[in-house]
C-alpha cells in the first residue's frame, strides 16, 4: 500500500494547480526535507480519500 500512495503522490506532486502540490511546495519552503514533506502529503492524501469514501464523493480539487 505504501508503494502505491507513494507513486500516487509523486505524480499529484508534479501535477500543475494540485492541493497536493501546493502542500509539498508550501512545506519544503518552510525548510522540510523532501521525504518528510511527501509523507505529509501521503497523509494528506488517505484524509482526503477516506472523506471522499465516506461521503460518496467524488474528488474536485
């Protein structure tokens, strides 16, 4: 599971006006290391997709 959401992220880090991104640039600009800041999006992205779980939903950035 971990390899996966680690690919997942890496292609949200890259992708252009992502939540997922801004988070990961936002973070490494306040001075954390690169591999803390992708697990903070990893667990930024399993918040988001339990809540769109949860809720039925759909994503919309």
């Amino acid at each position: 599971m971990r390899n996966v959401l680690y690919m997942g992220v890496l292609a949200a880090i890259r992708a252009r006006k992502s939540p997922f991104q801004t988070t990961y640039a936002r973070l490494v600009a306040a001075g954390k290391p690169p591999k803390l800041a992708i697990t903070a999006v990893m667990r930024k992205m399993i918040v988001i997709l339990n809540a769109m779980v949860r809720d039925d939903a759909p994503f919309n950035a």
